[in-house]
C-alpha cells in the first residue's frame, strides 16, 4: 500500500541501502533522472546520478548519526552528461537493529519552477509591449495618414515639378512609417489552422537560409519523424522560424574569423510539458542551434522586445514577430546563449486550443 502511495507522488524519491545501492525509486524519480528503475535497481546511487565526493561523504555521515539533512539548489549530473539543479532531502529510516538500514532521497527539481518563472514573466512582459505597441500604433497612424493626405493635396496645387519633389518625399516617408508600423504589430491576416507537418515547414525554410547564405552556413538536420501534425497556421510558422534562422545566420556571416559555420535544427516531442502556467500532454520542441559570437548579455532579457537588436543594421522585428506568432500558437520562444553555442527552442503544443 505505501508503495502504491509513493509511486503516484509527483515528488523524485529513492530508496538507498547502507552501501548507498539503490533499492527503489518512485516514477516521478525515473523521469526526473531519465532512467529506468528495473535496470539500475541494486546499483550504486552513480547509476541515477552524481553529485561530488563531498555529498556522498554526507550521505554516508547521515547513515551513522541517523540524522536528516537539506541540501538547497545543487548541482547533479545525470548519467546522460545533463545537468540539473534541485533541492533534496535525505532521511535515515531506522531497522531493525536500532542502526540506519535505509536513506530516502527526496529530489524538489528547481529547473522547472526557475524555468516557468522565466516563461511567466517572458509572457507578461510581451504581452505589456504588444498593447503598447497597438497604443503607439493607433497614435502615429491616425496623424500619419493627415500628412500624407496634406501633401498630395499641396502636391496638386504646386506647378513646379521640383516643389513637388518635396511633397513626395514627406508621402514617402509617411509611407515608410506606416510599413514600420505595420512591421510592429506583427502578422495583419488571422491566422489559418489547420493540422500541417512541422518538418515541411522547417524543410522550406531550410532552402531559404541555404539561398541567402549562399552556401556559406552548413545546415545540420536531426528529426524525429513520428512527430505528430502541428495544428497552425503554415505561412506564420514558416515567417516566425524563417526570422529565428535568419538571425542566426546574420550572427554567422558577421564573423570572418570562423571557417566552420552552422546552423542545427533539432526536433523533438516532450511529454507532459509545462508552457507557462499551462501543462501540455505533448509538445513539439523545434531547437535551432548556431556556433555564432552567441547574443551579449546586455539584450539577453530584452531579445524579443521590438526594435532591440544586436547589429547596427538591425530593425529588432524579427524575433518580437516570430514571439508574436508563436504565442498564438499557444507556445513560446526560448533561448540560451554563450560565445560558440546559441539555442534557440521553439515549443510549440500539439493540438492546443487556438485563439486568434
């Protein structure tokens, strides 16, 4: 009965033998540690994971003094090279002989709730600057269109041609402005779902990127071909990849000092996946990684603001668009970046309930 009631606890916890050879260890343990329990049973706790020699001696210490102890945010390795950071607890359970027969390790992973504070607070803040932006664009279009409306008018009084330059430079510029405007609120059309293979997507913009870098940029494929079919819209999907690409490559063509440029597109599927304050059964995660100068740190948290860029050629549309559209697509953007390794994660869930 007690093993029925861990096993369904969504807490990680393992049972340790006085060698510190694992006993048990619940479901939520397997996928927290991504092993599989029938396979490690019996085996030194390094089979789950490792931490460093200063942690195994605390736990031996523990099965000495019986006495419990708290570890806050550390630092394990998984045997699959992955790292993670988590809290974890470790009780003594007396047996028998009044002596320390059993350690339960109790695993709290800080990944996850760091990770969904991130996306929290990433969401309300593009959600802040997308009514803005609408606030802003409904104040400089009204004015705008005055203008430009002005100046053909004056434009039709003027005899002399050269005045009339004048006036069509101001109908220009005013029409540069509204484009920019326009730019700024993203995608004008609603979006058309409908179920569509993200391979397809990724594939056309694949040949776009393989164009424009004018076979510079090696383009690196790793798909998991039982993905299933996104619900979407296939144009916006293609633009919002399309402009994650091509900011990696414009990353890449900026250096003359790397001979081995790179882009790798990743797909996967991740089960159970928390987006947000929203848990998702499956989620398509679509990783597009670059061995570019990676992104400094003084726009890391503005990235996908607009009109913040890293070149001073740069409009910083491309990813506040490409956020746009893959929040309507009830998913999200997300990136890590270090000179060398950038990573771009687009998650987007399968079959959500779409909103426009």
């Amino acid at each position: 009965m007690y093993s029925l009631l861990i096993d369904h606890l969504s807490t990680a916890v393992l049972q340790l033998n006085r060698e510190l050879c694992i006993e048990y260890l619940n479901p939520s343990a397997e996928m927290m540690l991504e092993v599989s329990r029938r396979r490690i049973y019996g085996q030194d706790l390094n089979a789950a994971f490792c931490e460093n020699s200063e942690s195994r001696d605390a736990l031996l210490a523990a099965i000495e003094s019986g006495h419990a102890f708290t570890k806050r945010e550390a630092e394990i390795t998984l045997t699959t090279g992955k790292t993670i950071l988590c809290d974890y607890n470790v009780t003594p359970v007396m047996g028998a002989l009044n002596r320390t027969d059993t350690l339960l390790i109790e695993l709290h992973p800080r990944d996850r709730m760091k990770r969904i504070s991130q996306e929290d607070e990433l969401i309300a803040n593009h959600q802040t600057s997308k009514e803005l932006i609408r606030g802003l664009a409904h104040e400089i279009k009204n004015p705008l269109g005055g203008i430009r409306g002005a100046a053909q008018l004056i434009s039709r009084v003027f005899n002399d041609e050269g005045l009339k330059d004048y006036t069509q430079v101001i109908i220009e510029e005013s029409d540069r402005l509204r484009d920019l405007v326009d730019r700024l609120l993203g995608p004008r059309q609603l979006p058309q779902y409908r179920p569509l293979n993200v391979h397809k997507v990724i594939e056309r913009v694949n040949q776009l990127i393989s164009v424009e870098s004018e076979g510079h940029i090696s383009l690196i494929r790793d798909y998991d071909p039982s993905i299933p079919d996104v619900v979407g819209d296939e144009a916006q999907l293609i633009q919002a990849v399309l402009n994650v690409m091509r900011n990696a490559m414009q990353a890449l063509l900026s250096q003359t000092d790397n001979n081995d440029k790179s882009i790798s597109v990743t797909t996967r599927t991740l089960r159970q996946f928390t987006i947000g304050a929203k848990r998702h059964k499956l989620v398509c995660r679509i990783g597009i990684t670059d061995n570019g100068p990676g992104i400094p740190d003084n726009i890391m948290k503005t990235l996908f603001y607009p009109m913040v860029s890293g070149r001073a050629d740069g409009t910083g549309l491309g990813l506040s668009i490409a956020q746009s559209v893959i929040h309507q697509h009830q998913g999200i953007i997300e990136c890590k970046s270090q000179p060398q390794h950038t990573e771009f994660n687009i998650l987007i869930p399968i079959e959500p309930t779409v909103t426009g």
